[in-house]
C-alpha cells in the first residue's frame, strides 16, 4: 500500500518534564496542517504564537495554559470552527477582538492572566456558554454580556470588577496539608489536577494549583 496523502487531526505537543518545555511555536509550518481539529500546546514555555494559526479554520480545540504568552494574534479571530479555547495560567494583557469573529465558540477558559478588561465582541458570540477570567485585573465588563444568547456560565471572581465575598459569619479554619489524604485523581480544574481527598474520615474534593502558584483548595466530593 502506497501512502500519498496524509490527513493530520491532532497534534499535542506538551513538555514531558520541567526540563524540556516548548519555548516557541515548533511549528513554523502550522498553517499547513488546514485538516488539524485538537491543538495541544499546554504546559510549556511559550512566549507567542504565529500569526499562521489563523489559517486552521477547521481547529475545534486550542490548548495553551500554562505557558507565557503575552498576546494573541489578531488572526486568531480566522478560527471559524473553534469551539474550546483554553488560554489559562499565562501572562496576557489582553484578548483580541477579533475574537468575536470566532462564531462558534462555546467555552473560553483564560482565568489567572493579567488581563485588564474583556472584549465587548466576545459577548456577542451566539454560541458562547461558559467564560472564566478569573483573577484577572479586569475592572469593568462590557454591556454585551449582559445579553450574550447563551452565556450560563461567568467566572469572574478575584477581579476589582467583582466585589469581595461578605465576611463569614465564623472564622475559616486553615487545614493543613498534612492532615489531607490524596486519593484518585478526578479530572482536571481551571486551574489544577482535582483529586478525590478524605480528612478527617471525610470525602471531599480538592484543587492543586500549577506552575509554580501554591495553593491547595478542597470542598465537599
């Protein structure tokens, strides 16, 4: 059998180690692969990424948390069949508005950058169900996502656009890591691996934070 054609739909390139990240986007040729439906560039080092990944127009998934990216390209708004973007834990200041152009997108995940605001385009999105941008540095968000269509799901805590929780009536109790028990692994948070967790003869759940932020945050299983 003689191969002449080949049709690549996935591509995940994540660092095995801490000691072997991606730096930059290997990929120079990206916009080749026009067939490419799940991209996986999660937990590596990257600093940008080419203006060529405009040209997956058929991509349904894009992973980049856990890098260190400072900017978008304009022309990821060329992404006509992007559903899942996941763009949490790295260093952007901002997204794009050409991101509203992305009309098929459904959950955008871009918690725990330094974003300073939102675009107003994203909240026209027909599609779009589930945002979280999280401890950003986000002030205020724009009159469009009051009437996005579908938006169910906004995460906007630890942003001045978000007033702190009232105080609770009783003071919370630190619990030491040691006294948790780690069990199975669960799947995977925003912003951490969730296990399943016993203290105290209790099941709870519980998040560990990546990339360097220490955090342990459990709640009921």
């Amino acid at each position: 059998m003689q191969v002449t054609t080949l049709q690549v739909t996935t591509l995940q390139v994540e660092a095995r180690s801490p000691d072997s990240p991606l730096t930059v986007c290997a990929c120079r040729s990206i916009g080749q692969l026009v067939s490419l439906r799940y991209l996986n560039l999660m937990n590596n080092e990257m600093e940008t990424l080419p203006a060529a990944i405009g040209k997956l127009t058929a991509l349904y998934r894009l992973g980049l948390k856990s890098n260190r990216l400072t900017s978008l390209p304009d022309s990821i708004g060329d992404l006509a069949g992007l559903v899942e973007l996941f763009l949490t834990d790295n260093h952007l200041s901002r997204l794009p508005e050409s991101l509203g152009r992305c009309s098929k997108l459904v959950k955008l995940q871009a918690s725990r950058n330094e974003l300073t605001s939102v675009p107003e385009s994203v909240g026209l999105c027909p599609c779009l169900e589930l945002m979280r941008v999280a401890v950003n540095r986000i002030a205020a968000i724009p009159a469009s996502y009051a009437d996005s269509p579908q938006l169910a799901w906004f995460s906007l805590a630890g942003n001045p656009a978000c007033p702190p929780p009232a105080t609770p009536s009783r003071e919370v109790p630190v619990i030491p890591f040691s006294d948790l028990k780690l069990d199975a692994k669960l799947g995977d948070g925003a912003s951490g691996d969730v296990f399943q967790v016993e203290w105290k003869g209790q099941q709870v759940s519980g998040e560990g934070r990546r990339r360097g932020r220490p955090g342990w945050q459990a709640g009921p299983a």
